[in-house]
C-alpha cells in the first residue's frame, strides 16, 4: 500500500492528467423543458412511499427537477463547508505532506461548486437554503481536524451514491447525466484520500482518547450524516413542485419503512471506513 506522501503525489498527478474545464465541457441551454427526467425516480426522496405512486409521470417528472436543484444546493453547501476547512488547513505544520493535494482538492471543489451554482440559478432561479447548523465547542487533541475530515468523507460517499447512478442514467436530461458524471470522476479520488486520511488521523489520535471522548465522536458523526440525510426531504422543494401539505409530505417520508430502510443501507455504506478503524459497529447503527 502507498504511503500518505505517495498516494498524495499519485492523486496530484492524476489530477494535473485528467485536468477538466467545466466552463468548456458543459453545455447550458436557455431553458430546461420539465417534461424530462433529472432524477433518477429511485433516488428522489418520495420514492417507494404511496405520495410518489400516486403522482403521474408528468408530476414525478417535475417533482424531479426540484430535487435535483435540493440535490445540487445540498452539494454547494457541503463544499462550502469544504473549501473552508481545506484552505484553513493549508500550509500547516502537519498537513505539509497532504498540502499538494489540497491544492487540487480546492481547485475541484470551487469548480464543483461553479456548475451546482450555475444549475441552479439559471433554470430555478434559486439555491435551498442550508438546514444544518454547526455549535463551537472545546475539542481534544485531534478531535477538531478528525471530526473535519471524516464529515467530509461521510458527505463526499453520500453524494457519490448519488452522482454514480445519474451518470449513467441514459433517461436523463443530457446536462444533469453529465454533471453527475464530471463530479463523480473527480469525487473518485477526493474519497480515496479522504477515507485514508481519516484511518491515518485516527491511528494517530484515538490512542489519546477516552472512550467518552471516542463516544462522543462516533455520536457526531452518526448525527451529521443523519442531518446531511433529512436535508433531501426539503418541503420548499415539493412545494415549489406544486405538492401540498408539504411540511406533513416530508414528516411522513421520514417515517417511511422504505425510506428508512434506505437510509440505513446508505449509512451503513458511507460509513464503512468508520467500521474500519473500529469507531462504530454494526449493532449500534442497527
Ligand atoms: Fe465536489
Ligand atoms: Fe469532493
């Protein structure tokens, strides 16, 4: 296995290769006709509940724009939270090693963010709103930068559920089967880094840690990957889908076998690397 220095050196390289202008790369219409699909049925938060069964194709087909533009505001207030995190650390006395990636890991990022935004302002004329709030608490040693790092992680595998199965979706509209695409393929890499630099933060840190301390970690991040998961129920978005009674809609879903179901196998898949290191279980996720 490489080590940190020489998977950094790898993922710079490849990211100077596979360089892409998404500025060239995409190409943006006026307008969006609505009688397309830009999500996946499977993956739009009503599904396998009875509201999404008795909507016609026509209304799912809306109700699918919608969440995408939720999907992609999700995305840029994820980054958001990113592109601060990674500046901060740049050029500090530990991460020197990683600090060539980071460089890359910002620059993708803001382009992430460029096409999410441009998506959404132009054919919604709006980005949802941010739902998660974040408390400033004390923090032991390593537990600031661990907690950084593995939200990131958790996030980046929670979108890419999602972007791998649009990009290759072939009854979506072109530009949201490409933008899938385009964040899937760089997204790759920033979860092969992630996920190491996580074991290697814990390997480093959890030794100085008590249980209570490991305990409260693990219930962090177990509560923001659920915060992350609810924001893909947004009323604002089933209403602006013409749907009604919609903050009941959401309240509902939520309490959906089959919604719940999902959650669980998405959780238990983002968090795999949390199993790894021996932070979480599989009973206590049960
Ligand atoms: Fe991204
Ligand atoms: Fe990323």
């Amino acid at each position: 296995m490489d080590t940190l220095p020489e998977l950094t050196a790898r993922l710079c390289r490849i990211s100077e290769e596979h360089f892409i202008d998404p500025f060239s790369r995409l190409q943006w219409p006026d307008s969006l006709a609505h009688d397309q699909w830009f999500m996946t049925p499977e993956l739009i938060s009503l599904h396998g509940t009875g509201h999404f069964d008795a909507l016609d194709e026509k209304q799912q087909k809306v109700l699918s724009f919608f969440e995408l533009v939720n999907f992609f505001s999700i995305n840029i207030h994820g980054e958001r939270m990113l592109i601060e995190g990674l500046a901060k650390r740049l050029y500090r006395r530990h991460t020197e090693t990683v600090s060539p990636y980071l460089h890359h890991f910002l620059d993708e990022e803001n382009k992430h963010m460029f096409y999410f935004g441009r998506f959404c302002n132009r054919y919604a004329g709006k980005i949802y709103a941010e739902k998660k709030l974040t408390i400033a608490r004390e923090y032991v040693e390593g537990e600031e930068e661990f907690l950084f790092f593995a939200r990131a992680m958790l996030f980046e595998e929670m979108v890419d559920i999602y972007n791998r199965r649009m990009a290759k979706d072939q009854a979506l509209a072109a530009l949201s089967r490409e933008i899938n695409w385009l964040h899937h393929f760089e997204e790759a890499r920033h979860l092969v880094f992630g996920r190491r630099l996580v074991e290697e933060l814990f390997e480093s840190h959890c030794g100085a840690w008590q249980q209570e301390d490991r305990q409260r970690i693990a219930d962090e991040l177990v509560y923001f990957f659920d915060a992350t998961w609810k924001e893909f129920f947004n009323p604002e978005a089933y209403k602006d889908a013409g749907l009604e009674d919609v903050y009941a809609l959401r309240r509902k879903a939520l309490a959906n076998d089959a919604v719940m179901k999902k959650h669980k196998t998405h959780r238990a898949s983002c968090a795999r690397t949390l199993y790894k290191i021996g932070l979480l279980t599989q009973e206590r996720m049960q």
